[in-house]
C-alpha cells in the first residue's frame, strides 16, 4: 500500500509507473486482493493517460474482473470507465469462467452439456449448426476448456465454487 502511495506522489511518469509495478509484483503474492485490483487499475489508468491505450487494457480488465468478483462496485466502475477510455467497450466485468457467458452461450453450454448434439440444439434454439459451434467456441475459450467433454464438468465446478463463497 504504500508503494501505491508513493507512485501516487510521484513526479513523472517514469517514476509513477515504477512504483506501481514494484507494488503489483508485490500484491500479487499477498492475500490483499482488493488492493491489488487497486493498484493495477491505477497502472492501467497511468499508462492510459500516457498514451500507451494498448498496453493500459490488460491490467484494467484484470482490475475490473477482480473488483466484481470482491464487489467493489465503485472500483469496478472506475476501471470500467478507464477501460472505455482505451477503446474498449467490455460487456461483463468477468472476461473468463461462466461469469464470463453471455446468455446465450451460457444456454448453448447448458444443452451440450447435457448430451444434444449440435444439431439438436440448433433446431432447439432456432439458429444454424454453425452459430452454435461459434457459441461453443467462445464459451470453451472462456472456461479454459478444448472440448465438449469438458464442459459439464467445467459448467458443474463453477457452481460448485459460487455455492460456496460468501
């Protein structure tokens, strides 16, 4: 934390910025995760306001992932604002997991997990094979997953693990 502060009290960029990594590499390791989301929207934001829209887009999504998944919705907002500025228009605060589903998708999943080929679950949702073949592939990039095998297992875990966080 107070590496954060000290790049906050920083003169110049360079000198900012250095802080802020030494206090990222350190965040990282600890178990204060709200203050890491922190600190890397605050990197994010640096390397925004110098210019540098491309490399500012990681560390800001990685903040606004973080900040949802703690519910710190005012640094959640604050990175999603600060990602916008980039460029980018994020649609979830999660970019990995089922979190990360779009309704769609997620709905996709569901069927295919459930045994239905992928023509079945076509004629079910009233799209091509084709369209859901590009759901399933979003979906499996987005749960770290390379086939249909995987999903009910990667859809089940999830549940799991939300069931039981506070």
């Amino acid at each position: 934390m107070a590496l954060r502060a000290r790049a906050l009290a920083a003169e110049g960029a360079d000198e900012t910025l250095g802080f802020q990594l030494q206090a990222i590499a350190i965040l990282a390791e600890s178990p204060a995760r709200l203050e890491h989301a922190r600190t890397l929207a605050d990197f994010g934001a640096t390397l925004r306001r110098e210019g540098d829209r491309t490399s500012a887009r990681e560390p800001l999504l990685t903040a606004l992932a973080e900040a949802d998944r703690l519910g710190a919705a005012a640094l959640a907002a604050r990175a999603r604002e600060e990602i916008v500025a980039t460029g980018l228009r994020p649609r979830r605060a999660q970019m990995t997991g089922v979190a990360a589903l779009t309704p769609r998708q997620r709905r996709v999943c569901e069927l295919a997990a459930a045994g239905r080929t992928n023509q079945a679950v076509a004629q079910e949702l009233f799209v091509t094979v084709k369209t859901v073949e590009t759901h399933l592939l979003a979906a499996y990039r987005k749960l770290g997953i390379k086939s249909k095998v995987e999903l009910a297992g990667a859809l089940a875990s999830t549940h799991r693990g939300r069931e039981t966080e506070p």
